[in-house]
C-alpha cells in the first residue's frame, strides 16, 4: 500500500519534503548530481536555478513545462518533476540551458541494480496495436524529448525521470552542427523505440497494420559538437510485446507469412555521435580528423548504465578520447528473428547488429564493462544470423586503430577489431572473455580483405579466454607482444599470429599457430 505521508507530500516542492522529514531521499535539486565525474562543464550547469512544475499553473503537463521554462528564461534551469506521473501526449521540446530533473531515488541509486526505481515519471501515449485494416496510427505513441533546436542548443539534460514509450535524442542538424555539453543521468527508459517508416512496405504485398521497430535508433540518442554525458541510467526489459499473425515478409521464394512478435526490445540502448566516419563497404576505412571531424568530437562519456536488449546494439559511439566503462548489457539468448528489418525474411547471412559495443574513432579507453550477448536465430529456426560481436572495432565506415585502450571488460563474445586498414597503439588488458568457440575470444585483425595492413605497438596481455584463443594479423608489424594470457579449458587455446614481429611469453595452455594470411583477388 502507498506511504500516506509520501503521497500527501509530493505536491510540496522538494526541499521544504527534505527539511521536513531530514531524509536523504527528498533530496533538494539543487546539487549538481553527476559532480562525481569531475566534469568542469558540468559544475558550470544552471543547477541552482529550479523551477517546481507542480507551482506552475497551465491546462496540462505540457503547458506548465512551456511555462516553467519560460519562466526560467536565458539563464536557464532545472524544471523539477517531484514524486507523480506526468502525462504528456506530444513530444518534450527542451530549450537551450534547461534541465528536466525528477525525485532522487529514495535507496537504491546505482541504475545497474535491479532494485533501482524512481518516482517521478514521464508517461507518454501507450501504443494500443490493431491488427486489422490500416492498423494504429504511427504517430498515435512513442514521442520523444528532444531539443528546440538542434543545431545550437547546450548545457542541457534529463536527470533521475522514468520515461515510458518515448526516447531521448539530442540530435544534430544541417552539416552535422550541434549543441554541446548534453547529459542524461540516472533515468530509467522503456518501451524506448520508434517506429520504421518503411513499414508496411506496400510494394511487398505488407499489410497495412504491420508495425516494425527502426533499426539504428537508441532509446538514448545524443549528438554533441563537444561533452556528452550518458551515465547511471537503466534499460530494464519491457513489458508490452504482442504477436502479429500472418506478418508478411519477403523471402528469396517470395511472400510468406510468421507469427512475429513486435518486440520493444529489439532497439539500440546508447548511442552519441553514431557518424558513418570511413569507408563503407569493400572500401578502406579512412576517417581521420580532418576528412570526419564531426567522428572526433571530445569529452564523451558513457558510464555505469545497465542496458538490456534482445536485438542491435547495446552501446555505439564516434569520438576521440571516450570513456565507456563499467556499463552492464544483458541480452536474452535463442531469440528466434523472423526478420531483420521488418520486411525481409532472415537468413544465416543476414544481421540484426547485434552487439554490445560498436567502437569508432581514436584514443578511446574501455574499462570494466559487463556484456553478455548472442546471435538470434533465423527464420528456418536452425542458422544463427550473422552477428553477435562483444566490443568491437571493425573496419567498416570507422577510422584506423589508433591508441585504443581496453582494460578488464568481461563477456561471452569476442573482442572483435576487425578489418581495421591499421592498426598503431592497441593495449588489451586483463579482460576475461569467454566464448563458446569459432572465432578468436582476442581477434586483432589489421588487414582487410584484399591487401595488408600495418600492425604496430600492440600489447595483447594478462587476459583470461575460454573457447577459443587470440589471434593477430597485419604486415609491416612492428612491436607487438602476447604476453601472460591464460586459457580455461581442457583443450588448448590456439594463438594464432598472420605477423611476423610478434613477441609470445608466459601465456598458459595455448599452442602457438604460424599461419599465412590468404587474400583474395578483385
């Protein structure tokens, strides 16, 4: 049953609660909540200056935040949601210096627990499927909270809110211009997608009450010319999938139908400047600063967030000097996926992306993070879909490998730094990766699949593999070393070396492979 006291005292503007009862659990928002992190751009946030929605007068929600803002004014501000639930049946438009920030959470405050919650709530239109004649509306759900403009907005964020069926995104605009100095801390997010609209594809034969989740969105999306913040926050499983009998899609034999399930859950989690930022496809990757300088931005941070998924990636970033570290991703493993991109049947060969972490630019650090994460099964129910990478790296539209440090990750699928066109700098320490076999646990791949490339300063050392081993190809190669690995199992690990200047000692239980690296032609 609901504490009388807490519910009798939500309408009271925090600090008067705080004082009231000298509880740390009515906290007053006028801390800066992530001075932890040491970020001075953070400090310089318009913490102090709060406005109580709940003291604001207006028809709804809404009305009283365009008010509460205004009244906030150039300087800026936090919009302060006490304990409750907001309904809200069009998108957030936030303003340049605001901050929309909820209820502390009363106990637990790590959002990697499970036991994490939080009181104030943001609680957009639920999408109420039909799957008959034109099916729902899509604008009928999922909104979003987003900036007034893109292009200049800064010095903004959403801080400690549960937001249900919308997504954050923090976008760019014109020329890849942005706002800087974005944040989203300790928020809770589900039913966080948007809806593909390609979907029905009529053209297909699709009926028109097929819905799709879109690939390549988060719930948590932000662009930033400079500091980005994603920390603390949780992605817990949703709740509200229903099956859509007789989903048509197209196969290589032409329309067929499957019992599919619409699946919140198939969604990106975190994703901050997500820029293609090299060669794509068959071509070298070649971004640089200079060629991509909207992939080199500064003063990315993801941190301690828990994110489940059944589908795409956990994490994806583009940067120069990121922090991801100690975030949890959980995947539901034997997913069947009918299809990938909701008109398209699956095959072996196709991809749902499926990965914990899609790495791109240089200088980035990678610590501590918790992973675990699975290919889905194909429609025939047998072949698994063709993804299904760890933390990766790979070649396509990304940079080079350059002084990419990654530091005790643990996980069930292989570090992947794949097809790199060059690698100068790699330090891969202390992780523990445990796969069931196939591809290398530690796979250091610098050539790509026509000619080689260079290895250089690479420092593979003190990991722990179980099922497969490491493997490291690239030419010229030039000061890489193995060194203190150790593998689980009865069997050996393989090291597998494609380079010719590579130093091995003190690994344990592993047999050391010399291979030659097999090109294809054009």
């Amino acid at each position: 049953m609901p504490n009388p006291l807490h519910l009798s005292l939500t309408a009271l503007p925090a600090i008067f609660i705080a004082l009231l009862l000298g509880s740390p659990a009515f906290c007053a928002p006028t801390n800066n909540p992530v001075e932890r992190f040491g970020l001075a751009w953070a400090d310089a946030l318009p913490w102090s200056n709060v406005v109580n929605i709940r003291e604001i007068d207006g028809r709804d929600w809404a009305s009283r935040l365009d008010a509460a803002q205004e009244k906030l004014g150039r300087r800026g501000g936090v919009v302060f949601f006490p304990a409750g639930t907001y309904e809200f049946n069009r998108d957030i438009i936030i303003r340049d210096r605001i901050i929309l920030r909820g209820q502390c959470p009363e106990e637990q405050t790590d959002a990697r627990k499970e036991d994490y919650r939080l009181a104030s709530r943001i609680q957009f239109p639920k999408f109420r499927p039909s799957l008959e004649g034109d099916g729902t509306p899509h604008d009928s759900s999922f909104r979003r909270i987003r900036t007034a403009d893109p292009e200049t907005d800064s010095n903004l964020g959403v801080v400690n809110l549960h937001i249900d069926y919308g997504t954050i995104e923090f976008a760019d605009g014109e020329d890849f211009k942005a706002g800087r100095n974005r944040l989203v801390f300790g928020c809770i997010l589900t039913h966080a997608i948007r809806l593909n609209p390609n979907v029905p594809d009529r053209e297909i034969g699709q009926h028109a009450w097929q819905r799709y989740p879109l690939r390549h969105h988060g719930a948590i999306n932000i662009f930033t010319e400079e500091n980005a913040l994603a920390a603390n926050n949780r992605l817990p499983p949703s709740t509200d999938h229903y099956r859509m009998p007789g989903y048509l899609v197209q196969s290589r034999q032409g329309p067929v139908e499957f019992n599919v399930l619409f699946d919140f859950d198939n969604r990106s989690g975190i994703r901050i400047n997500t820029y293609a930022i090299g060669g794509a496809g068959t071509r070298d990757p070649h971004g640089t600063p200079e060629t991509h300088p909207q992939g080199f931005r500064k003063g990315i941070i993801i941190r301690e967030n828990y994110i489940w998924h059944t589908g795409r990636g956990a994490i994806a970033f583009s940067a120069d000097g990121a922090n991801v570290s100690f975030n949890v991703s959980r995947m539901e493993p034997n997913f069947q996926r009918f299809t990938h991109t909701g008109m398209h049947q699956s095959y072996g060969s196709s991809t749902n992306g499926n990965r914990a972490m899609m790495i791109r630019g240089w200088n980035n650090h990678i610590e501590g993070n918790d992973y675990t994460v699975y290919r889905n099964t194909a429609a025939d129910g047998v072949y698994p879909i063709n993804c299904g990478e760890g933390l990766m790296h790979e070649g396509h539209a990304n940079s080079t490998i350059r002084n990419l440090t990654m530091l005790n990750n643990r996980g069930n699928a292989y570090l992947s730094l794949y097809k790199t066109a060059g690698i100068d700098g790699l330090r891969i320490e202390g992780n523990d990766i445990r796969t069931h076999g196939g591809i290398s646990a530690i796979y250091v791949d610098s050539d790509r699949t026509w000619d080689r490339h260079p290895v250089r300063n690479v420092q593979i050392l003190n990991n722990t593999t179980a099922g497969s081993g490491i493997t490291i190809s690239g030419e010229p190669a030039e000061n890489n070393n193995i060194r203190g690995n150790r593998h689980i199992g009865d069997e050996p690990g393989a090291i597998i070396i494609m380079a010719e200047d590579v130093k091995i000692e003190e690994n344990r239980n592993y047999r050391i492979e010399h291979r030659e690296l097999r090109l294809r032609t054009r």
